[in-house]
C-alpha cells in the first residue's frame, strides 16, 4: 500500500518555488504535531481548555487541527499537479493516481477502526462489535474524499471558477441546513432550521444514510458522525481555498512579500467574515459550518503567511527541523499513532489498560492530573518523532 521514495528524488521541481514547498512542509509538521499531541492525553477527563474541542458551538485551537490540514492538502495539490504535469503525465494518469490515493486513504482509515480488540473480555465479539458496526466515515476517510474531489476540479476548473464554486457550495450547506424540513419519523415530528447536537439537517442524512450502528455518535433524535455526509461538502470549500491560495503561491508574477501581505490581508478578511456571519450561522466543527469554513480557512492563510516570512523572509529556519520531520511523513505519522494509542489501551493490566498504567505510575505521582496527563502526551509525541527522524534520516518517505 505504500511506497518508499529518496527524499532526493524532489529535484525533478526545477523552478518551482521551493521556499513555498518548505513552509508548507513546516504548516504540515506543525498540524499533524498538534493533531497528536491533542488525540494522545493520558486522562481524557484532565485536559486544559484549549487542547479540547469545543462542546459544540464555538472553537478552540484544537478546533482548528482538521481544517489546517485540509487547508494543506490543498495547496499541496497545486503544487503537486503541477509537478506531475512537469513529468510529462496527462490528465487520466494523474486522476488515477488520485483515484488510487483517495481509496488507499479510506482503507487506511477503516483499518484504523477496526483496529482494537478488547484482550480478557469475554464478551468482546470483534465481529459483532467492531466490524458490523464498523464507523463508514472518519479523518483520513474525508480527506480521501475531498483530496479527489478538489483534484479533479483543479484539473477542469480555472481559478476563478474555482472561487465561485466554493461560495456555491457554502451557500447551498447553509440554506439546506436553514431552509430544508426533515422528520423524525419514530416520532412523527418535522424539523427545520435547527442547530442542535443531535438535531439537524446533516445529522438527519447521517442517521438515515450511514444508519446510526455505523456513526460516531449516538445522539437523540438523529445520530450523527462529525466527519458525516454531509459536513464533507464544506469541507471541499475549505480544500479549495488552500488550492487557490497554492495557485497564487506558484505565481511568479509579483515577489514573495507582497505575496504575504496579500494573503494576511486576505486571511483577516476571512475571519473577520466568519465572525460577522457567526451571528446567523453558528461556528461548528462537527457541522463544518459556513463560519467555521471562513474562520478556520483564514487563521490558516494568516498563519502559512507568518511561515513564509519567518523562514523566507526573515530566513529563521532553525526552528523548523521537527516540523519537517513530522511534515514529511504526516500519513504514516497519523497511522502509527493511531496504531500505538490503540494497543496501549487494547494492552489489560491491572484490571485496566497499559495507557492507564503508564499515566499513573510514571506521570501522576510527579504531577498535577492535568499536568500529568499531558506529560503523557509529550512522551507520546516524542516516541513518535524518534520513529520518524529515524525514517527521515533514513531518507525514507511514505506517500499513500
């Protein structure tokens, strides 16, 4: 499923803006870094405030992990398309590999859920409990779908098009989640317009779409997945502002800082929209609202900007080496993650799970819980970079 490929092998990118491609490596590191540290506590009920996602309105910088990395996916379609199309590869070869790309993520994540076992319950059926209730959508199952829908409207769409379609497709999110009635059917009630945890247009499609065995959330009356059906539309608006602002990054037609001042410049105005719009339509990651979408895509922009000056402009690059390592290989930094925290609590001792032994032994008699907890996820975070400096320095690369 994946390959190795010499991190020397880039040479092939000739003129293209290299100093870019670093920035966005670093944005990436500092992501796929941030995604982990927050997924990996070592006690789910001591956590600080902003290392949480929002109960359901509203955003915390956890909030805005998954948007930045799909910003990123983004931006590194334009450059990556444009690479490939250097090689001599039509329009079909590169849709396929994008094909191939899409499905492998999916696989990926649905691995990732049927990945646990309950060892020492007898009870556990790994049949009945994870695989015929197996969670259809997820994290790396959206960016599958998104990454090949934002790749085939690159290839067929110009810039400006692209730009409208997005405001399209935000326009018509909300008005479907304002405007379109749907009905509890158990219990004979018609909705519309309705924001609630459980109670809204998306959820309803997830409940009666995805059916709720097989959704990550079991709520009354609608169950519903935060990566559901259809919250992944907006989230192709917020791909495609980072496939824009790609676009604009390989234009050689003005000099890179008045490239960042456009872009912060930019970045501002989107969030000061999505505050503003934030007053009708609620700010909602589980929902991937229009707000959310303008917030979140403009935090990103402003914050590739800051990564471009500093490293680029200001030439601060020392900082940047564990960002690059993380960046680099940021899909199998997500899947040994995921693999590792799961055996840690699929591990029984004590009448518990490994992960809770750790946390307790080694960081709680040293530390506040809270504090104890995210010690834990330091030491998490530094086992995995040790794994991937080590595929760094070996100049191995998986790519999906």
């Amino acid at each position: 499923m994946f390959k190795y490929i010499q991190k020397h092998n880039l040479t092939i990118l000739g003129k293209i803006t290299k100093h870019r491609l670093l920035a966005l490596d670093v944005l990436r590191g500092i992501t796929i870094m941030a995604m982990i540290l927050v997924n990996n506590p070592g006690n789910w009920s001591t956590m600080y405030g902003p290392l949480k996602h929002a109960q359901w309105h509203g955003w915390t910088v956890t909030d805005l992990i998954f948007p930045f990395f799909i910003f990123i996916v983004g931006a590194s379609i334009s450059f990556s398309i444009t690479i490939q199309k250097k090689k001599g590869l039509t329009n079909k070869e590169i849709l396929f590999s994008a094909a191939k790309r899409a499905v492998k993520l999916i696989l990926l994540g649905w691995f990732l859920t049927l990945f646990y076992y309950q060892f020492g319950n007898s009870n556990f059926n790994w049949f009945n409990d994870k695989l015929f209730s197996m969670r259809i959508m997820g994290v790396l199952q959206r960016i599958g779908l998104v990454y090949l829908i934002c790749t085939i409207l690159f290839i067929y769409f110009k810039p400006r098009s692209l730009l409208i379609l997005s405001l399209t497709i935000l326009a018509l999110h909300s008005f479907a989640m304002l405007a379109i009635p749907y009905v509890d059917i158990q219990n004979n009630i018609t909705y519309q317009g309705l924001w609630l945890k459980g109670n809204n247009f998306s959820a309803w499609l997830d409940h009666l779409v995805l059916t709720p065995q097989h959704v990550y959330s079991q709520t009354v009356p609608f169950s519903y997945d935060p990566e559901g059906l259809f919250s992944t539309l907006p989230a192709i608006a917020t791909c495609i502002s980072g496939v824009l602002v790609g676009q604009y990054l390989e234009s050689h037609t003005v000099n890179l800082l008045k490239q960042i001042y456009t872009l912060l410049l930019i970045g501002v105005i989107l969030y000061l929209l999505g505050l503003l719009l934030s007053g009708y339509i609620p700010i909602n990651k589980a929902l991937w609202t229009t707000s959310y979408v303008l917030i979140s895509s403009g935090i990103a922009i402003v914050t590739l900007a800051i990564c471009l000056y500093l490293i680029d402009i200001k030439h601060y690059k020392n900082w940047t080496t564990p960002f690059i390592v993380f960046g680099a290989n940021s899909i199998a930094f997500f899947m040994f993650a995921g693999i590792l925290g799961r055996i840690l609590i699929m591990w029984p001792v004590n009448n518990s799970h490994l992960k809770h032994w750790i946390n307790e032994t080694l960081f709680t008699p040293y530390f506040e819980p809270i504090n104890a907890s995210l010690m834990f996820s330091f030491a998490f975070l530094l086992i995995s970079y040790a794994v991937m400096f080590t595929m760094y320095r070996k100049n191995i690369f998986w790519k999906v």
